[in-house]
C-alpha cells in the first residue's frame, strides 16, 4: 500500500497526528477532519497511522512534505485546517499550542 498517495491523504495524516496528541481521537475532531476529506481518505490514512507511532508518523510527513506543500499559500491553508481541528473540542492545551508552533515550523 502506497503510505501517501495525495496531498489530501496527506493532510489526513497531519489532522489524525494532531487530533491524537491527547492519546483519542474525539468525535468533534473526526468531524472536523471528515469536512475535509472523504470518508475513504480517513479510512485509507487511518489504517496506516494506526500501524505506526509518532516519531515514524512525523518522519514520513517531512519526508512527503515537498510533494504536497509546494508555498506558503498551502501551508497557511494547512495550518488553518490544523487550528480549525485544535478548537474543535474548544479546549486548547500547552500541547495543542507547541505542536502549532512546531508544525507551522515543518511545514
């Protein structure tokens, strides 16, 4: 199975990484990420992150990151996505908000 065959697989990826960061996936988060995908997108990309953890979940989004982050405008569009995700549960942590920073760092 290809890990990540489009950008919007891609962004599943990234929306699953973070809506995980509390250890669950909570309903309002799925819903956010389902907005943005099809629903075989979030199936495809879930049954991969679920065989993997994080460190190899972070090193593959780099390593696709060129393919599917080509200027400043998608990731500005990412990371509106990402924010979108973290005040889905309209609680936002210390994690929530470093992992922001960072990602927009990646990205």
């Amino acid at each position: 199975m290809e890990a990540i065959a489009n950008k919007d697989e891609y962004m599943v990826l990234l929306m699953l990484y973070v809506a995980n960061l509390d250890g669950k996936i909570k309903p309002d988060e799925m819903s956010v990420i389902l907005e943005k995908s099809t629903p075989a997108d979030v199936v495809k990309v879930r049954k991969l992150f679920n065989t993997m953890n994080d460190s190899e979940i972070l090193q593959l989004l780099q390593e696709k990151k060129e393919l599917y982050v080509r200027d400043d405008s998608d990731k500005q569009v990412m990371l509106a996505d990402i924010r979108k995700l973290i005040e889905a549960d309209r609680r936002i942590g210390a994690m929530e908000t470093f992992i922001l920073g960072e990602l927009e760092q990646m990205l």
